[in-house]
C-alpha cells in the first residue's frame, strides 16, 4: 500500500499457528541516495553563504546585496521567494479542493499584479533609492505612515515565516522522514515535530545570518531548479497513472462533488471569477510585500529592477502545470480501504491484511481526514463539519503523491524539493525582517548615523532573533486548538494583512493629493475594518476562534473563501475612503518634492526609456500565454 502506517499480517493457518509479521509504518522508501540529494543540495546552499561572506562589508552587502545583480537572476530569486512551503503545498492543496479553476486564480489571478507591479510599481521603489518599501512610504508621505507599516509587516513576515515551519513540520512528521535520524520510537511524534522545525530553522540562520540577501538569493534561484527537476517527474508519471490529460479530468469530475463539496463547473464563468478573486486577494501580496520585492529591489539598474518581475511572470506561466496538477491527480487516485487477501502458497493459506489508517479510508483520494493530532496526522480524532462529513487534509495533496509514483532517487530529490522551498521561503522573510527593523526602526529611532559595521551587527542580531522566534510561534502552534486548513490560513494572510496595505502603495504613487495624515488613518482603517470584518463572521460549519466570529458571529458565508474576500474588498474600500477624505482636508506636498516618487513624476529614463517598448511587448505576450494557460485548465 502506498500509505503509512499500513500493517500487514500474514497469518498461517496449515500448521494452526498465527504468524504476526509486521510491516511498519509506510513512509517514502527512502534509501542512501536519497539522503546523499538532500545533503548535497543543504552542502551547496551552506557553501554558497560561506563563500559571499568574505564580500559583506556593511550593512549595504549585507541586506541589498550591494544592488549589484542581474535581471535574469533577480526575476529568478523572486518567482522563488514566492514558492515557500505554503504556496507550494497550497497551489496543490487548491487544486485537490478546487480542481482546474485554480489555475486561474494562481495563474492569470495573480500574473495581472505581478505584471502591474513590475511595470509600474518598481519602477518608483527603485528610483526613491528606499532600502525597503516600509522606507518608500517614508519618502512619499512621513515618518508615522513608514514605522505602522513597518511594523505590521514585521509582525505579518513572522508569522508567515512560523506558519511556513509549522506546516512544513507537519508534512515532514506526516511522511515519517526524519523518523529514523530523530529516533522517533524515543521521542515521541512532539519531538519529532519540534525538531523538523529546528532543523530547518538552524538551516536558514546560517545561510542568512552568513550571506545576508545575497546568498538567500542564489539559494533561492537553486531552489526553483530543484523544484523543476523533483516535480516534474512525479507531474508526468502522476498523468501516466490516471490516463492523461483526459483521464486527469475524468477522474476529478467523478469525485468532485463528493470531494470538495461543489467543484466550480468549467466555464468562461468559472475563469472570470477566479481571475477576479485571485486579483482581489493576491494584488497587496505582489505590489507591496517586501519579501517578494527585495529580490528586484537588489538589482543592478533601474530597467534591471522593472524585468525581473516580469521575467517572473513569465516563469510563473507554467507553474500550474507544476504545482497545481499533483492536487488534482491526488484526490483522483483510488481512495485506500483496508483489505484482506487470501492465498494458497505450497499447500499453506495465507491471510494478508492491509490495514489502512481511518484517516486514509475517510479521506478522498491520497488526501485523508484531517485529524485533532498535528504531530500525529493519523492519530487523532477526525475532524468534521457541521454535517458531519469529515474535514480533507488538502495540504497532503502533493506530498502525498510522491509515494505513489517516484522510485528510489526521484524521492530524494523531490523531498529536497520540498525543504528547499521552505528554507527558501523562510530565509526571504528573514532578510526582509533584518533589512526593515534595521532601517526603517533602528537607525531613525535608536542609532542614526552610526557606522555601517554597527547596523550590519544590528542586522545579524535581528536576524537570530527572528528565527527563534518564528520557530517558537511554531511550536506554540503545535497546541492551538481548531486551526483552519492551509488554504483557509493563506487567504487570511491575503486579505486581513497584505489587501489594506494595497491603497495605501496606490494612492500614494499614482495620486499626488495624497498625504501623510490620509495614508496613516486610511491604514490604520483598513486593517481595523479587515480585521472586523475577520471577527464578525463565522464560516459556516467552522468552530470560533482562528477561522473568524471572535467578536461576535454576525454573518455565515458560505466558505473561507468567500469570508476572506468579503473582507479584503471591505479593507480596501475603508482604506481608500479614509485616505481619500482626510487627504482632501489635509495639506499635499509640492510637486517638487514628489519628483520621483509618484508615477507621473518619474525621469524619462527608468520609466521611459528606450527600452520601455520591447519590455511593454514581452509583458503582453507573458499576458497572453497565462490566457492561454487558463484557457487549457479550463
């Protein structure tokens, strides 16, 4: 069987004795080679780091990498810094819950920002000469509007960073991977959970704490090769297995109802309301997360800084094919059900019994239930809705294909895949907190002016203090009753922290009226009304708490889905009114003074040079293609 846990009994019954063999827990056959990929991968990462250090001679190197670095490079970092653990298991999870559709919403959804934030957007960021985008917003309107933002983000990058250890740790506990170097059987499933995030954490502090952005960033560009070469093999034998792309789509439409409780049907419909959301949702995520950003921020020149978005984008095209697929085939496959075969072997009946975890027989698929034990996925009780149907562990769907199809090696390097992801993730949260706390609250409020030997010794210091603390939110999180499923935690981060900060970058780059006073209150007003928003709703079926009603419970939505962009429209309709109206009633600065920082007072060259045109043709056609994309999924 292809799930863990599985236990097999032969029983002899010609000689009237019972003969219990044991078969062990099921996890990824992994064998020396696989363990050699892993460790080549981390040697090379971990070189890398050592290697650039000798090169960091103030905080400069240090957090911008010297802004010093190719387009190629730089568009390759950031479409990395976007595949951390969760998006990675999310665009799988997504797919196993929301089948075809979602190749619009993380395709063309998330493409049309993308490509807006790198013709527009970096443009301004790159010019200001701002070390952070918290730092852009201090330039444009005052020093209140740069430190809210910067510590909401500060608080918004730790928690994304222990999210990405927690969940990561569950998928590493739930495949048995380190069961054997942790000596489980002695430390329990806790202790392996608590040291699948330690590893990982130490992993990125010695690569960030060493290279700084730097090696965070060829780490990162080696991360995105790895994920090709791990997934695409289990991509393409996953299709072999259930038939094409034909069969692909047969078996999701046979269990799509059962299985994700009403699938959206395939149509023009289905696409346009998917590109909608994944644009509502997605927008403040691509034009103002400074961890996605810092990898463009980082490069050598202005034009260099607006192509690497969109050489991005067009390297996202094709990640549905990549990561949205494997959750599609994983709720398709057979679901397991235990069984009992007998056969006659030398005159001896034997009785071979597969016993299947509950988790795995009540899932759908390779996705089981989800259960109340976090380090222990198939112990537990099941969770269930309010109609009693037990809850899917979407963020299975993709790690749990690799058992079925890859064989000895394929496995290593797909695993490698999914550990580069997340210490990739993890490390791009890291460095944008160490470059944020440094300049945009250190240096203007505790130590302005100081050598730049002192703010790279802050930055480090920062550093260390971020993963100990992003590891130990995620140990925390190990005892947080009723946590929401993977996707339900992403769409929160979409729309209660990143879709407020959104007006605020808009208005204040494309609107000269804009103030200080109104970007402050308007963003101040638009986290508040997110956040009320997020309080006073309950899904339906969902228990109070983390998935939303700790206010009070005003309004049912039908889903996560559709509480999350109900409050990402209320946050940005707040914020863009607030800022609207105390901006009018508030003095704007002279135009003098916004040269270079608003849009439509930007210097020929970076905005409209002469290379503007060839680059505005390759954003169509990398438009073009993610239409097409969709339209293939659809």
């Amino acid at each position: 069987m292809t799930w863990r846990n599985s236990l097999q009994l032969i029983l002899e019954t010609n000689t009237r004795s019972w003969n219990r063999k044991p078969q062990g827990e099921h996890v990824p056959n992994f064998a020396a080679i696989d363990w050699m990929i892993v460790l080549i991968y981390f040697f090379f990462v971990i070189s890398i780091a050592i290697s650039l250090r000798q090169f960091i001679a103030g905080s400069g190197d240090f957090l911008l990498a010297g802004r010093a670095l190719p387009a190629w490079l730089c568009g390759l970092a950031l479409v990395a810094a976007s595949l951390g653990s969760l998006e990675v298991l999310g665009m799988g999870a997504a797919g196993a819950r929301y089948g075809f559709a979602t190749a619009s919403f993380f395709g063309l959804g998330s493409m049309v920002p993308l490509l807006f934030a790198g013709w527009f957007m970096m443009p301004v960021y790159y010019t200001s000469k701002a070390s952070s985008v918290p730092g852009y917003l201090g330039l444009r309107f005052d020093a209140k509007t740069r430190t809210l933002n910067a510590v909401l983000f500060l608080a918004i990058s730790i928690l994304y960073a222990a999210l990405s250890l927690y969940v990561m740790a569950h998928i590493l506990v739930a495949l048995g991977i380190f069961n054997v170097i942790f000596h489980a059987q002695t430390i329990g499933s806790q202790g392996v959970f608590v040291l699948s995030i330690a590893l990982p954490g130490a992993i990125v502090l010695v690569v960030v704490l060493l290279g700084g952005l730097g090696a965070t960033m060829y780490a990162q560009v080696m991360q995105f090769f790895v994920l090709v070469a791990g997934f695409q093999p289990m991509v393409l034998l996953g299709l072999k297995q259930v038939g094409g792309w034909s069969g692909l789509k047969a078996n999701f439409a046979s269990v799509a109802s059962q299985a994700t409780g009403g699938a959206p049907a395939p149509g023009f419909s289905t696409l346009a309301i998917a590109t909608g959301i994944g644009i509502v949702l997605t927008a403040g995520y691509w034009c103002t997360d400074f961890s996605v950003l810092q990898t463009a921020m980082a490069a050598e020149n202005a034009p260099a800084a607006r192509r690497a978005p969109l050489i991005a984008a067009a390297v996202k095209v094709f990640l549905p094919f990549l990561l949205v697929v494997p959750g599609i085939i994983a709720i398709g496959l057979p679901t397991p059900h235990t069984s009992m075969v007998i056969r006659t072997e030398n005159g001896a009946i034997y009785h071979e019994i597969n016993v299947v975890p509950r988790p795995a027989e009540e899932g759908q698929g390779a996705i089981p239930a989800r259960t109340s034990s976090v380090a222990d996925p198939m112990g537990g009780s099941i969770l269930r809705d309010a109609h009693g149907h037990p809850l899917l562990d979407y963020a299975m769907a993709t790690p749990n294909l690799l058992p079925y199809n890859l064989p000895t090696g394929l496995i290593g390097l797909a695993i490698t895949a999914l550990l580069a992801c997340l210490t990739g993730g993890v490390a791009a949260r890291i460095a944008a907190v160490n470059t944020i706390f440094t300049c945009d609250l250190y240096e203007p409020y505790f130590r302005k002016g100081a050598a730049e030997k002192h703010y790279l010794g802050v930055a480090r210091w920062t550093c260390v203090a971020a993963v100990i603390l992003s590891a130990g939110l995620a140990c925390a999180a190990l005892h947080a009753p009723n946590m929401p499923g993977l996707l339900d935690l992403l769409a929160v981060a979409f729309a209660v922290f990143f879709a407020p900060m959104l007006v605020t970058f808009l208005l204040g780059m494309f609107w000269k009226r804009a103030t200080g006073h109104g970007a402050f209150a308007g963003m101040i007003a638009g986290f508040a009304v997110a956040l009320a928003h997020y309080g006073l709703t309950l899904p339906a079926g969902a228990v109070r708490g983390i998935a939303g009603g700790w206010i009070a419970v005003l309004h049912h939505p039908a889903s996560a889905l559709e509480q999350n962009v109900g409050a990402a429209l209320c946050a940005i309709l707040a914020n863009l009114a607030v800022t609207g109206i105390v901006s009018l009633f508030t003095g704007a600065r002279p135009e003098a003074e916004l040269a270079g920082l608003v849009y439509s007072l930007m210097p020929a060259g970076p905005a409209k040079g002469s290379g503007a045109r060839l680059t505005a043709v390759f954003a169509g056609i990398v438009l073009l293609a993610a239409i097409a994309v969709s339209l293939i999924f659809l």
